[in-house]
C-alpha cells in the first residue's frame, strides 16, 4: 500500500493541522503514461499530478474540519504514494466516525460536481482540460474511496451502518464479506482506471483482513 509513515516535508495546513507528506509519494509520477514525452506532455502530467495531488489533500482537509468541529483533536494528515489519511490524537465515537467518515466524500463529490458544471462554460480549451480534469480525477477518487473496503471510507461507513442495523458480531460479519468481495473485483476495477483515466492509486485492499472479520465473527 505504500502507507509511508515517516514523512520528508511537512507543513501546517488550515487550523494549524500538520500535512505530512510520505516519501512513498515519489511514486505517483510513475503512474503518469507518457510514450512521447514533450515540454507540453510533461506540464500536463504535472499539472494532473498537482490535481490529484490537492484532490486528495482537500478530501484529508474534510475528514479533519468534521474532527476539529467535534471536538476531536487532529494529530496530522498524511500525504503518501496510495493517497492520504487524516489521523486524530484520541479516538472518536461511533457517532463523530460517521461525520468524519462522510466528509471526506463529500468534498470529493462536491469538486466533482463543480468542476464538472463548471468546464463546459470555459472557452479556453487549456483552462477548460483543467476543470474537465479536476471533475474526472474526483470522480474516479469518489467511486473507488466509497466501496465497502478497509480502510477506504466506503468501508467505515459501511460498517458503521451495518452497527446500526445489525447486532455487533452480524454487522462485522457482513462487512468482511462485503470487503472480500471488493477485495477480489479491485484488480479489474484498477485495470479500469488505468485504462481510462491513465493511472491508479497504489493501495492494495486486504484480502487476510476481511477474511477474518467474515470467519471470526461466524465462528
């Protein structure tokens, strides 16, 4: 997953919350196909890469602004090669969760959808790419972050809501069957990307996990 924890640069985002960023993230321009590489080639991957960059960061900012107004402090954001998490310095309840689960998703769709509004009315065709771009990387990221998958929101939130509804052991139960079942489609899901979009995130889901949330709780 390349969660690198041990960070090269970090800096003091909104509220004074520290943005780590992992030395694992040099692997994202990896991600970026480019055959013919030109001047022109490289300023769009890099300004892709900024996008997807800042998508992420402003997804980690949503997760933390939904701590802080509930009185959970945060401890940093990280910043890595297989995308971001924000990480507090005490645990929350199962309440604060779903608000600091949903978040982050939220400002993913919500980009998306500006952007994506936003694009047809630009004339510059360069300006345009960049707003067609920002709606199409949130998109993607908003898709994927919400399947049912630890640790991917998709995955707390659907868990959360099975506590809900279900007794304990229950709700643990379906969520790993949930999580395997997506941990096994995530390789075409990511050859899917990879081939519409030009890059993946490097995160493989655990198949070990979900396992045994499914067969311990059944037992």
């Amino acid at each position: 997953m390349l969660r690198n924890t041990n960070p090269v640069f970090e800096f003091r985002g909104p509220w004074g919350v520290p943005v780590q960023i992992g030395a694992s993230i040099i692997a994202l321009p990896l991600l970026i196909v480019g055959f013919d590489v030109t001047f022109r080639s490289l300023a769009y991957d890099l300004m892709f890469l900024t996008i997807l960059v800042g998508s992420i960061l402003l997804h980690e900012l949503g997760h933390a602004w939904a701590c802080l107004v509930q009185g959970v402090p945060v401890k940093r954001i990280v910043l890595y090669g297989g995308g971001g998490y924000c990480e507090s310095t005490i645990s929350a309840s199962r309440s604060q969760q779903e608000l600091i689960a949903v978040m982050g998703p939220i400002v993913t769709i919500a980009l998306w959808a500006v952007a994506g509004l936003i694009a047809p009315l630009i004339s510059d065709p360069e300006i345009a790419w960049v707003f067609w771009t920002i709606s199409s990387v949130n998109g993607f990221l908003a898709l994927l972050n919400l399947l049912p998958l630890q640790p991917l929101d998709g995955g707390k939130l659907f868990e959360l809501l099975m506590h809900r509804l279900f007794p304990s052991r229950f709700a643990i139960m379906v969520t790993g069957a949930a999580g395997l079942f997506c941990a096994v489609a995530w390789v075409p899901l990511m050859a899917y990307g990879f081939m519409t979009y030009g890059f993946v995130l490097i995160l493989l889901p655990s198949v070990l996990i979900h396992w045994r949330m499914m067969r311990e709780q059944s037992a």
